[in-house]
C-alpha cells in the first residue's frame, strides 16, 4: 500500500509544479523527509498530506483510505541483516575450576548487563572470560566481539576509547565514513547500534574504570565483559567477580590436565612454586610435557632452584632454553605489533629464516610463545614483560631496525608491482635474511593487508626511538597502502610527525619526496592551501636533485589543484610544462602527466585534443602496468560522453571498472563506477545508474574518504540535472554540501551550493 501512496503524493507534487526543496518551504517539511514519501520508504503524518493537497489544489478526503492502508503496513523496508560477528578468540582446551565464578558469570548474563573480572595478572580473567563468552553465543546472537585495550601490555600503548570505538562500531558493520571524531559522538553511536542488538562484548585487559567508561552500553540487551588487574569500583551497577589463585585440587587437576596425564612426584612442590597461578602451572607443564625423561621431581629440583614467585617459573623455563633460543624470546618481547611471522622474526633477530622458524616452534612447544595461527606467532602480556626484563638494559634500536628494514623491503616489493611512480629514496639499511613470496600483484596485497597494523606499530616505535630511516621510509612507502585502502586523513598525519626525521637524516633527495607525498596528500583530503606549499617546495628540491619524474609529478598535483579550484586552463598550463620535462623513456610517468593533461582539456572542452593526446599514449599505458591503461580509459570515455557517443563512454567506464578490480584498487573502482553510472544516467537507465552510483558511495563511506565521495557526488549530481531529474541533482547536491561543510572543504561546499542554486 506504501507504493500506491507514493504514486498519489508523487502525482500531488507533479501538480504543484514546485522543486523537492521548494516544496519542503510551502509545507514546512524537510526536503529529505518529502524524498522519503515519495519513494515509498516511509509514510508520512496526515497533516503533511492535507498539506501537499493544498500545495496542490486538491481534495484529501479521497486519498484517506489509501494513506490508513499504508500506515497500518510496514513503515519502512525490513532493515538488511548485518553480518554477525564472532571475534572470541579460541577456548582455552584445559579449562579447569572457576566453577563458582563461571555460574556467576553465566548467572549475571541473565540479569545484568556488565560484569568486571579482576585479579592478578596470570590468574585466569581473560581464560574465564572466554569460556563464558563461549558458552553464552547462542543467547547473544547477533554478535560476539573481542577486544583487547592493552591496558597492562608491556611495551604497547593502551588503546584509548576513541580508537576502541571506531573498532567496536566496524566490527558491528557501521561504515567508516559514518563514525563520527569525537569520543562522545562515538559512543553515543556506539550505544544508539547496540541498543537494538542481543550481543557480547569482551573488553579484554582494561587499565582502569575510565578506560571502559565510554564502551559501556546504554539500553539494550548487549552483555559487556571486562577484565583488568584493577577493580571498577568506580563504575555505578557493574557486578564484580574478583579471581584469586587456583584452590590447589583446581590447580592440581589442571597441571595434570597440561601435562598429558598422572605423573610422580610432589606435584604440590610444583603447584606451590608456580604459586597456583594458571598461567604458571600451564608454562611448567609445557617444559616437563616436552621432557620425557623427567619426572615431576626433576621439574621440583628445577624449581627449588630460586626463590617462590612466578618469575621464578619463567627463569626456569629460560634457564632451560640454549643461548639461542633465550636470544630470540627476549627479542620477541620487542616486538611492536600484535604478532610477527617467521620472516619478521629472521630480520628481528638477523638469522637465517630456517633458524628463526625452527626456535619459533622450539618457543611455541614450551608456551612461551603462541601461535594463533599457521605462521603467525604472539606473546602473553605476562611473558612479554618477563622477555623485556630478562635484558632490561639492552639497546632496542638494533632489533628494531631490522624489523623495520623488513617492512620497508616488503613494501617496496609491493611497490614494484602496485606501479607508484615517485622513485622514493627509500633508505633499507640491512637487507632482511629473506622476505615471502611477493612476486604476483594478489600475494603482494595480502601481505601488505595482512601486515599493515605491525607495519603501524612499527613506524611509531621507530618514530620514538628516532630510527629515523625506518620511520621516513614506512610513512612514505604507507601511501601505497592508504592510496588502496582509504585512510587519508592518517596518512597525512604519519608524514608530518616523521617530517622532522627526514630532516635530521640530512639527505635533500629524501626531504624533497617527504615534502612532495605531504602535498599530495594534504590535496587528497581536500587541504589545498596547505598542499600547494609543499608541493612547491617539493618540486624546487626535486628539480635541484636533478629528478625529472619528481618534479613532473608535482607539477601534477599542483594542476590537480587548478582543476579542483574551477582553473583547468592554468592546469593545462602546468601540464604543458611537464610534458616538456620528461623523455620518451620515462614511459609511466609520461602517461600519468598526458592523462592530467588530458583531463583538463575536457573540462576546458577541447574533447578532440584531449582524445589525442591520450590515444598517443594508450598503447604504452597498456604495455605497463593495469592502472596506466585504467587513467587512459578514464579521460577517453569522459571525452566521449561530452561528444554524445555515450555508448562508447559506457563501454570505457566499464573497463576500468573491470581493470580496479583485477588489480583490487576500491578507491578507482568507485571513480569508474561513478563515470558508469553517469553514462547509465544519459541513456536513460536510471535503476541501474543509481545502483553503480549507490556501490561507488558504499565504497569510499567504508574507506573514510569524504573528500573523494563529494567529487563523485557533484558530477552524478550534474548528470541528474542534465538529464531532467532536479530532485535526485538536488539530494545529491544536499548530500556533498553535508558532507563538504562537515569535513571542512571550503572549495567542494561553494560548488555544491552552486549546485544547489542551478536546481532552485
């Protein structure tokens, strides 16, 4: 009944004669309350449709029966079901005692929203944790998140609400470019999502109470989970379950348990020296499970050794591993990141990659390293700070400039293959002993992905300990990964804070990059007055070092900012000058510089010479690389669609839509998608251009890149007008002025007025 509403309130604002916004003032209504009406996707009140009968000149009384129909159904389309998410990590196989506590904690799920479990560190909080959560999935069905806030984690920085927010609300399926900045607006969103939601929340290792405080939900029936080493005495109707050390049958059973079976001997001695901590228990039962020749009275010699503590049963187990083995386990307690892999692990320690995989499992036997999954190898908190202060005085700088040298060898791999052109003068001090197999464009980006928060982690600490090297060369090689996965904004910020390292490292080739990818970027999320200084600055220390590509590149972007600014003539006249710069061997840069070139002609409407210059590269651009021919493509289906053959421009758009897939680059793809569906717009099939059009905004809302998202916004918004439809140009023009004026782009809200204004 909804749709035979929309058709009658549809036919009403025909009558009217007015535009969206037009009307909206007549009735006082919103224009995107009216835009909902009329395509069915909500009912409106009764006075709004007396209203827009008189706006009209009609009669309601006809339209009542239909507008009660429609009110009595569905008022909106049923809402697509989110995926669920399950992140728990994997139960702990030899869960043993807590009955008490787990009752307690299955018994709160039914009756209370939140529960903290203390304790020391080691007792068993995020084992217990687990288990419960594992237990109670089928009554929290529509999600099952896990997060650890590193809040007692040696050598990490806890991870502060704001950013525990943004992965919280990810994780429930809400876009990037949907989370708002500020901690308050993000856990009112937070809150807003789980209000409607059965869902279990495990905040793993927190601080202190105002490490959660934020992450707590409101209404709803959402179950949160905390555990810390402090109690959340400050948190008002949070149920507390403090854990103590294990009640020695407990503690018995699980070291039998964890042993594989009954052994002999004083298994008391054991527990008492392990201080029937778990995590104890479990790492002396790993050295005498791995040792058939002992008995549990060799393990009590071992022992008795040191003084009671639990430090004591890590010296043990240190004691026991040859100098090699105790080298690597102090190193891994370095490590930035979550986790490393085997070759991570060869740079960190300078050996052989053979030699690191083999004490990699020598570690992993004993449970003083784990491996969640294949390749991938984790420490404890626990055992990362007993690695830390086994050494304590030892210079980190050493081990961490190789594992920094490894990501940059890897990124510049995927340099290699991803076709950037800037010849970075990237600085890899010691070449890592060996690097996985990167030699195809797919393998290339997995591992990138896969590496990308230790490659994080990494350039902070580097940035720290002013490796300066490292850390200039990950914030630059980082824009190969940002320039395919959205992230502009941190992008900019990594450049500027190593800005000062690339300056002390003395070397004007380096300076003259780091200046230039700061431009670029600083163009990319719409700071232009910011970007075209260094963009100058970057292309005078180019054009001293003698770098012709670099200094053609900046000119680039300098005409990229014309263009954006409505001066495609003074572009043109950059790129003019660029041309004149680079020889024919300079092939990829050659292409780039002419697809700028050519782009600017379009707009300036000089369609034939811009369909000239570009066809003078176009076979060069497909002996390159994907993305070469993609640009190419780009300018010679806009040119098209500008001289009418839009069948032509439909079918070039889709081939570059086709080529960012192949090369899995979703930043261009929602460009093409949007030239697609522009096309789409001019032969008149308008479901299907509004489909692209709808991938290509989901695409770049998920990345977080607001300033991208307006300039598709703007020219769909112009084909829309074009081709006789003001009210979707309008919510299109309403949609990048929102979004323009929200992220500050000062030129982006004045076209999207002018926009507005050509509507009206």
């Amino acid at each position: 009944m909804r749709e035979e509403l929309a058709e009658s309130l549809r036919q009403l604002r025909d009558l009217t004669g007015r535009s969206l916004r037009g009307l909206a003032r007549d009735i006082n209504a919103s224009s995107s309350s009216l835009s909902r009406y009329f395509s069915a996707q909500a009912v409106p009140p009764w006075p709004t449709v007396v209203a827009l009968c008189k706006a009209a000149g009609r009669d309601p009384r006809p339209l009542r029966e239909v507008w009660e129909r429609a009110k009595d159904g569905p008022q909106t389309d049923p809402p697509a079901t989110p995926p669920v998410r399950n992140d728990l990590p994997h139960d702990i196989t030899a869960f043993t005692g807590r009955r008490a506590e787990l009752d307690a904690l299955l018994s709160a799920a039914r009756h209370t929203s939140v529960v903290a479990i203390d304790g020391m560190g080691g007792v068993g909080k995020s084992a217990l944790a687990v288990q419960a959560a594992h237990l109670l999935t089928a009554d929290f069905p529509d999600g099952q998140l896990y997060l650890d806030l590193h809040g007692f984690t040696p050598g990490r920085e806890r991870v502060e609400s704001e950013e525990a927010l943004r992965v919280l609300l990810v994780a429930l399926g809400v876009q990037p470019g949907r989370i708002p900045d500020g901690v308050a607006e993000r856990a009112a969103l937070w809150r807003s999502e789980l209000a409607t939601r059965r869902a279990i929340v495990l905040l793993d290792n927190a601080a202190d109470a105002e490490h959660v405080r934020e992450l707590l939900p409101g209404a709803g029936q959402t179950f949160v989970v905390i555990t810390s080493r402090r109690r959340m005495v400050q948190l008002d109707g949070v149920q507390p379950i403090s854990l103590d050390v294990l009640p020695a049958q407990d503690a018995a059973q699980l070291f039998v348990e964890s042993v594989g079976g009954s052994r002999l001997g004083d298994v008391d001695e054991v527990l008492r020296r392990c201080g029937n901590l778990p995590l104890a228990i479990r790492v002396a039962a790993a050295r005498l499970r791995h040792r058939p020749s002992w008995t549990v009275d060799t393990l009590v010699e071992r022992l008795r050794e040191r003084e009671l503590a639990v430090s004591d049963v890590f010296e043990m187990s240190l004691r026991q591993l040859d100098s090699a083995q105790r080298r690597m386990f102090r190193l891994l307690g370095l490590v930035p990141g979550e986790d490393i892999d085997a070759y991570g692990a060869a740079a960190l320690a300078g050996i052989p990659l053979a030699n690191a995989r083999s004490l990699l499992e020598d570690l992993v036997d004993v449970h003083l390293v784990q491996e969640p999954a294949p390749g991938r190898y984790r420490m404890h908190d626990l055992l990362r700070q007993t690695a830390r202060a086994d050494d304590a005085e030892a210079d980190p700088v050493p081990a961490i400039a190789r594992l920094a040298d490894y990501y940059l060898s890897g990124m510049l791999a995927v340099k290699e293959l991803a076709g950037s052109l800037i010849p970075l003068p990237v600085i890899v001090t010691q070449r890592p002993p060996a690097l996985p197999d990167l030699s195809a464009v797919h393998q290339a980006v997995d591992w990138m992905d896969t590496e990308l928060a230790n490659l994080t982690a990494t350039f902070s600490l580097a940035l720290e300990l002013r490796i300066d090297a490292p850390a200039v060369g990950l914030a630059q090689l980082a824009t190969i990964t940002h320039a395919r996965r959205g992230g502009a904004v941190r992008l900019g910020r990594a450049l500027e804070d190593s800005r000062s390292a690339a300056e002390r490292l003395g070397q004007r080739r380096l300076l003259a990059s780091h200046r230039y990818l700061l431009g670029a970027v600083l163009l990319r999320i719409g700071r232009l007055a910011e970007a075209v200084p260094e963009l100058e600055a970057g292309r005078v220390l180019l054009a001293a070092e003698g770098d012709i590509v670099g200094e053609a590149l900046a000119l680039l972007q300098l005409a990229e900012i014309r263009r954006y600014t409505a001066d495609a003539a003074g572009a043109a006249v950059l790129l003019r000058e660029a041309t004149g710069l680079l020889p024919p061997r300079e092939a990829a840069t050659r292409v780039q510089v002419w697809c700028g070139l050519g782009r600017a002609l379009v707009e300036l409407g000089e369609y034939d010479e811009a369909r000239a210059v570009v066809a003078e590269v176009l076979e060069v651009a497909r002996g390159l690389d994907q993305q070469s021919e993609r640009a190419c493509l780009e300018v010679l289906g806009r040119a098209a669609l500008a001289q009418g053959d839009t069948r032509a421009a439909l079918d070039l758009a889709e081939q570059a839509v086709a080529l960012n897939r192949s090369t899995r680059h979703p930043i261009f793809e929602a460009t093409s998608l949007t030239d697609t569906a522009i096309a789409l717009r001019h032969l008149g099939r308008v479901e299907e251009a509004s489909a692209r059009y709808a991938e290509a905004a989901r695409i770049l809302d998920r990345v977080g890149e607001p300033h991208r998202l307006v300039r598709i916004s703007l020219p769909y918004a112009e084909a829309c007008l074009v081709t006789g439809d003001a009210d979707s140009a309008e919510r299109h023009f309403e949609t990048a002025l929102e979004l323009s004026t929200a992220h500050g782009l000062d030129y982006l809200v004045a076209a999207s007025r002018a926009g507005l204004a050509r509507v009206s």
